[in-house]
C-alpha cells in the first residue's frame, strides 16, 4: 500500500484525510501553519504528494519546491492542466461537514485523457473515475460549477426570503427541494446518454406550462431584486434550450 501526503488545510484536504483514515491509507498531512522545513522529509517518505491547495497556488508552489517530483506530485484541480503534475478531479461539493464512507467511494475522479491511468494515480482508491480531453476541462469545470453553486445560491436567497417575508421557517422548503432533486435523478436516469437539450419532463410550473399571465405576475412580484434579473436570465436559458420545439411559437416574447 502507498504512502501518500497530503498537502492543505481546506476542505478537500480534510475530506480527504478523513476518506484516507476511513480506509486505513497511511498518509501525512501538511500545512502551511505547519514548520516549513519538515516537508521536504514528508515528501520523501510518501509515494504520493497530493496538493490539495486552491487553483491559483499549485503550479508556484510546484515550482518553489523542487523536491516535489512530477512523479509524486497529483493536483486534484478541475481546471488546471500542467505537464508536470497529474491531475485527478473529484467531481463532488465538500461542506464543512464530513461525509460517510459510502458517499465518499461513490465520489467519481475525473483524469486527463492520454495521461496517467487512475489506477497508477490513486490505485487504494475505489472509486469510479472518467477520463477527458484536457483542452476542455475549463467547460467541464464551468458546469460543475454551475450546477452545484448557482443552484446553492438560488436556494438558499429563496430560503432566507421566504423566511423574512412570510414568517415561514427555511425547512419547510426541504420536501419540496428533495421532491425536485428526487424528480430529476429519475429523469437521468431514466434518459439515454445521448438525450436530447430539448427533453424538459421533468420541469413544472408557468414555463413548462407557457402559462404567460403567472409569469408576468411574476417579474412583476420581483421588480427591483435581483431575483427579477435571474428569472429573466432563465427564460432565457429556457427559451434557447427549446427553440426548435414547435409549441415555442406560444410562448411569451419579452
């Protein structure tokens, strides 16, 4: 079994020393509150050097430690492409919580296609993992990004307004946000991989139904929020998503 190091203080590092003790790896974990001049020996020992520091940091501090070889070295970065250093992505949201043992060997990586094979990466691990052209590893990062994020926030502005302005408390939204995310992994999976962007079955409410007076009730409610601009942006999205569909000719123009 290898040795691997483990190099942060965020949460994927933390996450991940949890997942390696879950698993009994023998690894090693430094910081940068740590004494700078044990690294070097902490590297020496691990078969593995993950540096699990943000994006922007990874390639200096690659390059300021010279006895961080390309061969040890792994970044778990879901945007970055370095000749020199691996790269392995896991395609999951860590909070600040820890997760359990089935939810972190369900976590799939992400590789480079044409470099190194998973299995040579991070071979104690059992999880599932993928490969893709690194040249589009910015668009597969921007819709991860869009997906977990931009629908983190837009549930948590509804929960704290629906809260302020009605007096209902947030978790009283939460069967219905599970309802919606239980709606649409069904859907995944019931679709071919090949689906096209037009299948909409799994969406209810005024834009599914081209219900145009709901609608205008609604950016009317909405007016002077921010909240106004994004149901704007995601009719949109909507409206772009389904122009080839011929019952678009029923919808609202705006």
């Amino acid at each position: 079994m290898k040795t691997y190091l483990i190099i942060g203080t965020g949460r994927c590092a933390r996450h991940f020393d949890h997942y390696f003790d879950l698993l009994g790896i023998p690894h090693f974990c430094w910081n940068r509150n740590d004494k700078p001049e044990i690294l070097e020996s902490l590297a020496e020992k691990a078969d593995r050097v993950l540096l699990l520091i943000r994006d922007s940091a990874i390639v200096d501090f690659f390059e300021s430690h010279p006895f961080l070889s390309s061969e040890k070295s792994i970044h778990f970065s879901g945007v970055l492409s370095h000749p020199k250093i691996a790269s392995a992505h896991p395609l999951m949201t860590f909070g600040p919580g820890l997760y359990d043992f089935e939810t972190y060997k369900h976590i799939p990586f992400v590789c480079e296609d044409g470099g190194r094979w998973f299995a040579e990466l991070l071979p104690e691990l059992p999880n599932p993992h993928y490969y893709i052209a690194r040249e589009k590893k910015p668009l597969y990062h921007a819709l991860c990004s869009m997906s977990g994020n931009f629908t983190t926030m837009l549930w948590e502005s509804v929960a704290k307004k629906i809260a302020a302005e009605f007096k209902i408390p947030s978790e009283a939204l939460a069967p219905y946000l599970a309802q919606t995310f239980k709606n649409l992994l069904a859907e995944m999976s019931a679709q071919p991989q090949t689906q096209s962007s037009e299948t909409q079955s799994v969406l209810t409410g005024p834009l599914q139904r081209g219900d145009s007076k709901t609608v205008i009730q609604h950016l009317d409610a909405l007016q002077g929020t921010p909240e106004q601009s994004l149901y704007y942006a995601f009719m949109n999205y909507y409206f772009a998503q389904n122009r080839n569909r011929r019952e678009q000719n029923e919808y609202l123009r705006f």
